[in-house]
C-alpha cells in the first residue's frame, strides 16, 4: 500500500480501501460487520454518498463520491478524509474493547484512489463486488453476505445511492448482465490485499 494519500476533494468520486495492520483481520468476529456498517453510515453520511461496499476478512473495499459543499451552509464541514479517519478510529477503539487487543487495528494512510470516469467506476464496483472471489473466500461472489450487490438489487430502502449505480448500468438488469459478463475477477493493478 502506498504511504502518499492524495486528499478527497468534494465531487469527486473514489476507491477507498484499507486493510489490518500487519495483514490482521479486522472482523474477528461475526457481528464486527453489521457494527463496521453502523459505524461508517454514522461517520461518512454528512461527507460521503456510498455506491458500493464488501467487506472481507482482512480489508474492505467502498465506492464513494464526495459531496460537494452547499453554498450559503453554515456547517463547518471537516476536510473530507477527517470523517474516514473518526470512522477508523472509533470502528479500531471498538475491536480492540470488545477483543482486548490494543494498537493501530488498520494500515495508515488509508487508501483512496480517484476516479475519473464512468467507465472506470462501473469497472470498480464488479471489481468491489467481485473481490470475495477473487481471494477465494467463495465460489461465487453472489454468495458472499457482506457486499451491497444485494442490497443494490433489492428493492428495501438502502442508504446506498443505488439510484446512480443503476443509472450507471442502465438499470437492474445490466448490473446482473455486466457483473456475469465480467468473470473472472477483474484486475485493476491495485496490488494483493
């Protein structure tokens, strides 16, 4: 993982992924991920619109624009990747109290990679979706409990911007279509996780 983090700037899109510290895993156990999720929509909701999610053993992977700042808003917003940090601070302060383990929990800088176009970002979210099965954790990433592929494709409120992701694909049915067209794993020269 690189150690020069570009900033987030508000409008823009990008990959944010981090991984445990010395390879650890950051779900120890079964119900880290519900809370890793009540964390990050708690943190990132006044920053950040998430496309996408899948969390794994050891890292997780998210698509997210960077909202832009309303004009006239008296809110003193935060610089953008303060909100991930207070998200990775209190998700780690969680682990190492449930756990009794103590230190960094995640890999520092966390990651971001800007996105630059459309079809770049439809690459990334069938690579997000796809990364259970890339690291073989099952046969099928359909199968994997802990991504938004399902949750995009239902039809239960979500805080996912399922709208765009739609949009993106031009509807429901190309999600299915791009995501089973796009086997195997797609390889976006990330390095291994």
């Amino acid at each position: 993982m690189s150690t020069n983090a570009i900033p987030l700037e508000h409008g823009y899109y990008y990959h944010i992924f981090n991984r445990g510290n010395n390879h650890e895993n950051i779900f120890p156990q079964q119900r880290n991920y519900p809370y890793f999720m009540d964390l990050w929509w708690k943190h990132t909701y006044q920053i950040a619109d998430t496309l996408t999610f899948c969390l794994l053993r050891n890292h997780f992977h998210a698509a997210i624009f960077v909202k832009h700042i309303e004009d006239g808003s008296n809110i003193k917003l935060k610089k953008p990747s303060q909100y991930f940090a207070n998200f990775f601070i209190a998700y780690s302060r969680g682990v190492n109290n449930a756990t009794g383990r103590t230190g960094a929990l995640f890999e520092r800088p966390f990651e971001r990679i800007l996105i630059t176009d459309e079809r770049y970002l439809m690459r990334l979210i069938i690579y997000i979706h796809q990364n259970p099965q890339k690291h073989n954790f099952v046969t099928d990433f359909r199968d994997w409990s802990y991504s938004s592929y399902h949750e995009l494709l239902g039809t239960k409120d979500t805080r996912l911007k399922r709208e765009k992701v739609m949009e993106l694909f031009g509807g429901r049915d190309g999600v299915i279509r791009f995501h089973k067209e796009n086997q195997p794993q797609l390889d976006l020269d990330y390095g291994e996780l």
